[in-house]
C-alpha cells in the first residue's frame, strides 16, 4: 500500500517565518507577510499536484479565509489536487453541508475531501452562535454525520434527535465518489464519534508512543461498532539535504519568535478546553525553549506560537524519511504536511524525501502517468 501525503493551504498567510493562529489566538507572523490570495494558494496547489501530494488541507475558524469559498476558487486552477476541506457541522444544517458537498464533488471532479471540526474553544463558538458545550458539540456531531452519511447513500432522512431535527430530507443527486470523512480529538466522546462515522482519524504529531495508544485506542472502538479506520498524522517538516542545515533552518524560526509574543501565545492556548491542545502543550512545556526534540527529529517548537498542530520533523530527508516509515509501522498511513513557507517546503519534501519513500516502497506517485520526482532539491547551496 502506497503512503499518502497531503500539503496544507496557509489560508491564513504564509510566510518565512511561523504564521500563528488557530485555538483563539490572534494570527501573529515575524517578518514579511505573504497574503493568502488565490493566485498564491493555487501556485501551493499546483506544486502540491506535481509533486505528488494527494490532497491540501484548509483550515477553519475566524483567523482564517472561509475553507469552502476558498478551495471552490483554488480548485478551479488545478487539475488532480484534492482539497481536504475543514468545516465545523454546528454552523451550518446537515442537509445544506450535504448539498454543498455533492454539489463540490461534481464542479471539482469529485476532488472533496471533508475534515470535520467539532470546535473545541467555547469563545470562538458563541462568536458564531452556538452556545453548546464541548461534550454537546461532539453528540451534535455525531448527529450531523448520521444525517449526512444518510443522505449521501441516497436515504429520505427523518430523524429528531437531541440537537437537530430533519425531517422527509433528500438530495436531488448524490454525490459520486462519497467524499471521505477525516477526524480528530483526543477526549472520550470524539473517540466515539470516530469509531462510529469517520474513515480516517488524524492526530496530531505526538512522539510514536503516544500515536501507537492512540491507534490502538480507536480501533479498538471502531472494532466494537464492526468498523474500521485509517488514520493519519498532522505534522510541518523541515527537510534539508544535510541534517546540520534542517536544524539551522529550525533555529532560524525560532530565533524569529518573540518572548513576548510567545508568552501571549501560550496563555491563550493554556485555557484551550481542547484535550489535543493540552497534549501539544505538555510536549513543550508551555513555553519552555529548552529541549524541544521531544523524540528524534521530532522538534516542538512550532507549538510555541501556534495553536493546533505544533511539533515538525526536522531533519536530513534520509532522518524525514525515517521518521514517516517509524509512524507508517503503528499504522499511520496518511501524512498531512506543511512548512514555512507552503511552496518552498514542498519542493523540499517532494523533491528530497518522497523519492526516498519511493526507493524503499513506501510511496509512488498517485498519478501514475507522471514520473515521480527527481531527487535533488531546488534552493539547495
């Protein structure tokens, strides 16, 4: 089986140094801005679909540009790319989420792919107008893919449950292919969501141990609902020829972080009610800068400034490609990637690491007739 490697659209701008946001903190970027466009995230895009990535992740939330609005521009200016699509089900009604995917998945070529956020910052919420807790919002969840998943197999859907009611619901076309379902949460009750609903479970980049309790944690629920899942890994990267020059490369970033900003950061962060963000927070102690490879060219540094996914790998792309076969081993089988900045890491990765994968048959390129890429790397001194 082929690994799979998603990039990211930094819909929330890019830059040479660490953009922040996300988990209600305020977008913060040291140095020069790159403004999210859709001429720039279509030049991410197209490089992403060349070099082999299957997929771009979008983010959601208030920090960001809207992820649907944005991918349905971007997916116009590529040809093969899927767009990971984040969304959070609480926003918007079930049937309505049901159409705008069917609708997506016949304009793109059936190129969706739908990342649910159930939202774990109760402030963030209530900005949208919704007033329910965090254990209320993944029941609701729950419900709005039950609803969904109905609809999309072509089901008149009746239901009145504890938070949403349909009633005589049905879409005038299905969608063709089904779009996939991708997930995450660290607490009980998103555990539960998954093992029901969901095709692909990600985590965020935790050091192996804890992703091999995580996978083992949910399959295990979705044994009991006689299901299976893939799961997945979201991670930035750092990749450079020599391991010497990925770590001057981290270095570099983190030399650009402000004290002060840091510490604004991680106080916002500190009252996230979002189990995986306490989680990302102990691996690098709330702020600490001091030890932060946490495992093997696993670096926590990212997390300093940004909310949500904050470790990268960090490393030779012999190191990189280590690390991915490390994960790939506790049943990791889909990477979601990133990098700063969005176009120039994709080369690094697609060029450097994924001919390694390749080599080692892990990994070919998803569109069979291109040749996968050359191992060299652009920008290398």
């Amino acid at each position: 089986m082929s690994l799979t490697f998603h990039w990211f659209l930094p819909t929330n701008g890019d830059s040479r140094h660490v953009v922040g946001g996300g988990h209600g903190t305020p977008a913060t970027v040291s140095g020069r801005d790159r403004p999210p466009t859709v001429a720039y995230l279509s030049q991410i895009a197209r490089a992403a679909e060349d070099l082999g990535f299957v997929g771009a992740l979008t983010p959601t939330g208030a920090w960001c540009e809207d992820a649907w609005l944005t991918t349905a521009m971007v997916s116009q200016n590529t040809e093969r790319l899927k767009f990971l699509v984040a969304f959070r089900p609480g926003f918007v009604s079930p049937t309505l989420a049901a159409q705008m995917a069917s609708t997506f998945q016949r304009q793109s070529g059936g190129r969706l792919l739908l990342n649910v956020v159930t939202g774990g910052e109760s402030h963030e919420q209530r900005a949208y107008g919704d007033f329910l807790d965090k254990d209320a919002r993944y029941r609701r969840t729950g419900e709005f893919l039950q609803i969904v998943r109905d609809l999309w197999e072509g089901k008149t859907v009746d239901l009145s449950g504890e938070f949403l009611q349909v009633e005589d619901a049905k879409l005038a076309r299905v969608p063709d292919p089904v779009p996939e379902v991708y997930f995450g949460g660290s607490s009980p009750i998103a555990g539960e969501v998954a093992a029901k609903h969901v095709d692909v479970y990600l985590t965020w980049g935790e050091p192996p141990a804890q992703v091999a309790e995580k996978v083992a944690w949910v399959r295990a629920l979705a044994e009991k609902e006689g299901r299976s899942v893939r799961f997945g890994i979201r991670l930035h990267v750092i990749t450079r020829d020599t391991s010497e020059q990925a770590w001057a490369e981290a270095d570099r970033l983190l030399a650009g972080f402000d004290p002060e900003t840091v510490k604004s950061v991680q106080a916002g962060l500190a009252r996230s009610e979002s189990e995986g963000q306490q989680r990302m927070l102990a691996l690098h102690g709330g702020g600490n800068r001091d030890g932060l490879e946490i495992h093997p060219n696993l670096w926590a540094g990212i997390g300093l400034v940004r909310g949500g996914a904050g470790t990268a790998l960090v490393g030779s792309h012999d190191e990189v490609a280590e690390r991915i076969a490390e994960y790939h081993r506790l049943g990791i089988d889909e990477f979601v990637l990133s990098g700063y900045p969005h176009l120039e890491e994709a080369y690094w990765f697609g060029e450097g690491v994924l001919p390694r994968l390749a080599a080692q048959g892990l990994w070919r390129h998803p569109f069979a007739e291109r040749p996968a890429p050359a191992a060299q790397v652009p920008f290398a001194s």
